[in-house]
C-alpha cells in the first residue's frame, strides 16, 4: 500500500471519528463511547501500524510529509 493510501485510510478514519463525536454531543454519553471513541483510536492505532519503516520497524513518527529517508536507520523508504 502507498503512503498515500495510508494517509487516506488514516485520515478517513480519524473524519469518521470526529463527525462521531460532533453529532454524539446531542446523544448520550454511552452512545458518544460507543461509536466515537473506537473510531479516533482506531485512527491512532492505524498510524501507528502504517507508517513503519519497513527496514528496522520503528515507527516513523506522526508526521505526514512525504519523509525519503528513516529517521532512525537512514534507509531510503
């Protein structure tokens, strides 16, 4: 998968979060826990597995630029 649709995918999810958080604010507080809350960590979680160097493993960081190079090992992504 290219880091683009990784982006996507990331950003995809972390829109369908906060339109669930938005939308829950006139529902309950369960409700906003229960489809909110899976949906911004489900995001989180997506980037932090994502964006990996495939080299060393370790994870690239929370930018979004297009990065050339590993910040830890310095092989070309």
């Amino acid at each position: 998968m290219s880091a683009k649709k990784k982006i996507a995918v990331a950003v995809v999810f972390a829109a369908l979060g906060i339109v669930s958080v938005l939308l829950g604010v006139s529902q309950d507080a369960a409700t906003r826990r229960f489809f909110a809350a899976p949906l911004v960590l489900m995001a989180f979680m997506l980037h932090v597995v994502l964006f990996r160097c495939p080299h060393c493993g370790r994870w690239r960081g929370m930018s979004i630029k297009k990065i050339k190079r590993c910040p830890h090992c310095g092989e070309i992504i």
